[in-house]
C-alpha cells in the first residue's frame, strides 16, 4: 500500500530479459536502505525488491505487468518515480494507492502556467466511469487531482515541487504514463455493475 507521494527517483542502470520477464537494476538512494523482499512503487508499479548492491537495487516484471505498464518502454538512464510502502503509524497524504496500474494513458499536452503545468492525458473511455471531477488519481505513481474530465481525457495540474521531484519534468506530449483508478471508486463501479 503506498499514498502517491513521491520519495525520490531512481535511474535505470541494467535492463536483462529473461523469457517474458525483464529484470531492471535501479540506482537511488533508497536503493541501500531497502531489504530484500520488500514492496517498492516504480511509476506506481509494486515491484519486490529482489537484491541491493552498492547503490543499486534489482526487480523483475513479469509479462502481465509488462502487457498493462509502461515498464515495457523503459531505457537504460530512464528516471523512475520511487515510494517506499506505507508504514501504518504513518499519514496518509496523498490517497490509498495499490501500486496495482489499472492502465496506460497518453500525454496530449503540457502547458506552461507560470509557475505550474497542466498536463492533458487521454485514455481508453471504458474507463470513464472511474474518474470524478477533483477527483484521485494515481499517475506513475503520483497522487494528483482530477479536472477538466471529457468522456476519454482529463487534466492534472503539477506544483513546481512535484514537477522538480518527480519524472513530470520530462514527460512530453505522445509519452506513455501508468494510472491507477482509486480504489474507492474501482469497488463502488463494480458494486453498481453487479445490482
């Protein structure tokens, strides 16, 4: 479980396939305070960290992760967005996110606002349903609100901090993103499809 606030980001150093899968070493510095086992978000991917070594940290996406992520797309020295699982004694600042991507949607636009940016997305519209005016959502992992919804594309705005911290800064029109749908939203649309 993980909130959408970004820790730090990571570069990908190594990408080795083996099979349908590929195994990514990522350098952060998170990378030497993780343990073997345990969750970490990459662009909103749960990913279990599989080795630490000297800076670096490796985890394997198998296919099905692969097929529904933009994981498949990464290169070597592409940068990661990073967050540490959620400790329960913790708060809880962005919104409960899975690290479990519902979908990949694509950048229409980046507007500069002076001093923010808004960055229109489009998306598969059988999706629709799962996305409210100022509403959550999680973009590479990313805790941010919703507006400007249309029936296949919405409107996210980015202060300068998350801009600077996160991997924002380089997307760029025609580029793929991870979305995660809140989960509250996800149970309330499959309560009503069963009635």
């Amino acid at each position: 479980m993980f909130t959408g606030i970004i820790e730090r980001t990571g570069i990908v150093r190594d990408i080795i396939s083996s099979g349908t899968n590929k195994t990514f070493w990522i350098a952060s510095p998170l990378s030497d305070n993780l343990k073997i086992d345990q969750s970490l978000s990459h662009n909103g991917v749960c990913l279990t960290v599989e080795e630490v070594d000297k800076g670096l940290h490796r985890v394997t996406a198998i296919e099905e992760t692969l097929l529904k992520t933009n994981l498949n797309s990464w290169q070597k020295n592409y940068v990661v967005n990073l967050e540490r699982c959620l400790q329960m004694n913790g708060r809880l600042d962005g919104h409960i996110v899975q690290g479990h991507i519902d979908a990949i949607a694509t950048c229409w636009e980046v507007k500069s606002k002076d001093g923010s940016w808004e960055y229109t997305f489009a998306f598969d519209e059988k999706f629709a349903a799962l996305i409210i005016e100022k509403g959550s959502i999680a973009l590479n992992g990313i805790s941010l609100t919703i507006f400007n919804i249309q029936k296949d594309n919405f409107t996210v705005a980015i202060i300068p901090y998350t801009f600077q911290y996160t991997n924002m800064q380089f997307l760029k029109p025609g580029d793929s993103i991870n979305i995660e749908f809140d989960m509250i939203g996800k149970y309330v649309t499959r309560f009503i499809q069963l009635k």
